[in-house]
C-alpha cells in the first residue's frame, strides 16, 4: 500500500463529547494522584524524595493490579460502561478521603503518616485505574479504528495537560497552605462522582462486543503475559514499549514540576506560562493527530523524539539562567512546548499503533499490559532516575532545604531517547498494519 492518504472514520458529536468529558475528568482525578499528593506530601509531612518515590512506585503497582482485573473483566462481561460509571463514583469517594488527613504532625509520627498516605493513594489509584485505564480505555478501542486512532489517543494525552490547566487556574490556590487541602480534596473528588452519575445516562456500549472465548476468568487475567501471546503478538509489546520510555522520561520530573517553578525557579506566578504551554503543545499534538491518521504513522516517531529531547534539554539549560525571569520564562515556554507536545504526539502514535495490533476479543485483556508497560514501569523508572539525580546534585537553599534542580530535565531527554529502538520496529511494520486493517474496514463495510 502506498503511503497516500485516506478518509478517516468520523466519531460523531455523541461520542467525541463522551471521550473528551470521561477522558478529561479522568485526568482532573489523576492530576490529584500524579502531582498534588505529591505535593501535599512534599509541603506538609516529608520533603525528601524517598517518600515521594515510594508513593509514585506503590500506587503504580495497585493501578497495574487494578487494570490487570478489570479489563479482563471487561472481556468476561462484553460490558464497559458499568465499571466506567460506579468505578468513576467510588474514584471521588476515595479521593475525599485524603481531606480527613491531619496536617500538623509530629516528627515521631512522620513515618507512619507517609505510610498512611502510600496505603491511601494505593487504594484511590486501584480504582481509578479499573474505572479508567481498563473500563475506560477498553471501551476507546471499541469506537476506534486505525484511521482515527492516532487523533484519539492524541486528544486523550490532552487530556492530563487540559486537567492541569483547569486545577491549577481554579483551585492550585486552595494548595499554598495548610488550611484549604481538605477542601481542595473534597472538591476535586465530586468531579469523577458527577461524571460517573452522568455516564450512566450518557454512556453506551458499542453493540458489537466479542465477549472473551473463555469462561476462565484468570485466563484472561493473564492472557497478556503468557510467553505463547507475546510471541503472536510481538508488534503489540514493542508499541508499548516505545510508549515506556516516553512515559518514564514524564516521571523522571513530574512529581516534582510544581515545587521546581515555586521554591527552585521562584516563579510564584505560572499561569499565564501555563496557559501558553498547554495551548502551544494542543494545538501542536492535534494538528500531528490529523496528519498520523491520515497519512500514516511511520513518518513521524523519530522526528517527535527528536523534538522531546530538545525541549527536555531546553528546559534544562534553566540551570545557566536562574535568577533571571525573563529568560527563565522564555527557556521554560519554548521547552514546555516542545516537550509536553512531543509527549502528546508520541501517545498518539505508540498508543494508537498498539491498538490496531489488538485482537478482536481481547481489548480488554490487553489493557493490563498497557497498563504494565506504559504506567508501571515507567513510575518505577522515572521517579528513581528523578530521585538519583537529586541526590546527586544535591541542591539545597540557605536553609539547607532540598530543591529540585533543572538537571531531572536532562535525565529525563536521556531516558526518552531510548524510545528510538522500539521505533524503528514500529515504523518498519505501520504501512503492513495500518493496509492490512484498512481493507477489513473496507470489506466489511461492503
């Protein structure tokens, strides 16, 4: 097949609204996990990365657990949007939890309020991501096919960029003190209940869902680990772990993003900055959707991870301007852009390539493995490569407190550039993939 254009598959008003309002409130519930438990761990009980380290690692493990089981069960029922709705309102309950946790605390109780935290965020993080990552993303691969994939998982990777727009313009206030993180709690904790009362009037199933050919429930728990599916589905593993690096190389700094701009930069007021990135990086990252679904996507991986990179690296030369605003903002404009866009277009093209490797059947089942290579191990990875480097360069105040420093920038464009090798792979076989998937559309619609 020629590398020429072709008509893409057309959601409809209806189902786009649905990706864009379960997507986005998804990630407004995420943004709580990713960055402000973070956050109010850092302020208020333990500033070392240890803990912020264990917390990232911890709930990673319950998420991968959570997304393990639930999308097989997606597979066992035929059925989504259940575990979307109920999962979404009991993600909120869990997440209003966090407002009954004391802030003033002592020195001897420190450790235990650490490990409080972990095991909350680890329960917060199981069912969100069985609402989320498995319900959820099971049920985008239903209403998607190759020719608009690319655009979908694009506008999904907006998703946490647009979530922090909106949290940290409207309630990234409530979080300067002591005094406001029970309501900053409370509140963000109704959106996934709204959303998940909203999807049982709102949601609908697709009608042509394969149920899994198994009563086995833990076969298809394990479906996607076993050496016998990954040798048939070799192409499946290796989009996912291009995915990985990109993701890893995220983690390195974003549970530190936050307390880098206030206590390292001294920049008190992001917003406008903010906006600007998350415009630029949208705009960038859907225009890029576009071309990928209607041209395919093996023109554009190296020259994305080429441009992650160079942000990262733009964004690490802070370090030479410190003190200076001006070109702090400028370096951190240009950068941003160019990272959190790459980013977003290196989900559309791995994330989108990894869904057309999918049997039919096995969505779900498949999830866990997303979830495992894309979600896991990069929060593993990255936030012990983010917590070596701070160690390593052991940047402190004049009070001997512990800042996060511009070179966790530079460790993460090492960690994305790995993602050239499974690359290669991938944009080798996506003309064979994408001719083979657009002929059965074109069969089947005959």
């Amino acid at each position: 097949m020629k590398n020429s254009s072709v008509k893409t598959t057309k959601l409809g008003f209806k189902l786009w609204l649905s990706v864009i309002i379960f997507g986005l409130i998804g990630q407004i519930a995420w943004i709580v996990e990713n960055m402000y438990f973070s956050k109010f761990l850092q302020n208020n009980i333990e500033p070392e990365p240890y803990a912020t380290t264990l917390m990232v690692a911890f709930s990673a493990i319950a998420a991968t657990v959570a997304t393990i089981l639930g999308g097989a069960l997606c597979d066992k029922l035929g059925k989504r949007k259940p575990l979307i709705c109920w999962g979404y309102i009991l993600w909120g309950l869990s997440t209003i939890a966090f407002a009954f946790i004391p802030v003033d605390i002592s020195a001897e109780t420190k450790l235990k309020m650490v490990a409080l935290i972990v095991v909350m965020d680890c329960v917060m993080s199981f069912i969100g991501a069985a609402a989320n990552d498995a319900a959820f993303n099971t049920w985008v691969t239903d209403i998607s096919d190759t020719t608009n994939r690319g655009k979908i998982d694009v506008v999904l990777a907006i998703m946490p960029v647009a979530a922090m727009g909106v949290v940290f313009i409207g309630l990234d206030s409530l979080t300067s003190g002591k005094d406001h993180w029970g309501e900053f709690f409370t509140v963000l904790g109704l959106v996934p209940i709204v959303g998940g009362i909203l999807g049982l009037f709102m949601l609908k199933d697709v009608p042509d869902i394969k149920k899994a050919d198994t009563s086995d429930y833990w076969n298809n728990v394990f479906y996607s680990f076993k050496p016998s599916v990954i040798k048939e589905n070799k192409m499946l593993y290796v989009c996912l772990l291009g995915s990985m690096f990109s993701g890893a190389s995220i983690q390195v700094y974003q549970s530190y993003l936050i307390n880098f701009v206030e206590k390292t930069l001294g920049i008190k007021d992001y917003v406008v900055p903010l906006i600007v990135i998350v415009l630029g990086s949208a705009v960038l990252s859907v225009v890029m959707g576009n071309l990928m679904d209607k041209y395919g996507k093996e023109k554009y991986y190296y020259p994305t991870i080429f441009v992650n990179v160079l942000g990262a690296v733009i964004v690490f030369c802070l370090r030479f301007v410190l003190g200076d605003e001006s070109k702090m903002l400028a370096l951190i404009i240009v950068g941003g852009v160019m990272v959190m866009g790459a980013s977003l277009v290196m989900a559309g093209l791995f994330l989108g390539a990894f869904r057309d490797y999918i049997p039919h059947g096995k969505e779900g089942s498949f999830m866990g493995m997303r979830m495992f290579l894309f979600v896991l191990v990069p929060m593993i990875i990255g936030p012990a490569v983010g917590q070596f480097t701070i160690n390593s360069v052991n940047m402190r105040d004049a009070d001997g407190v512990i800042l996060y420093p511009p070179e966790i920038f530079l460790a993460g464009a090492i960690v994305v550039a790995f993602a050239v090798i499974p690359a290669y792979f991938v944009k080798k076989n996506d003309k064979v993939i994408r001719a083979k998937l657009i002929k059965e559309k074109e069969e089947a619609i005959k």
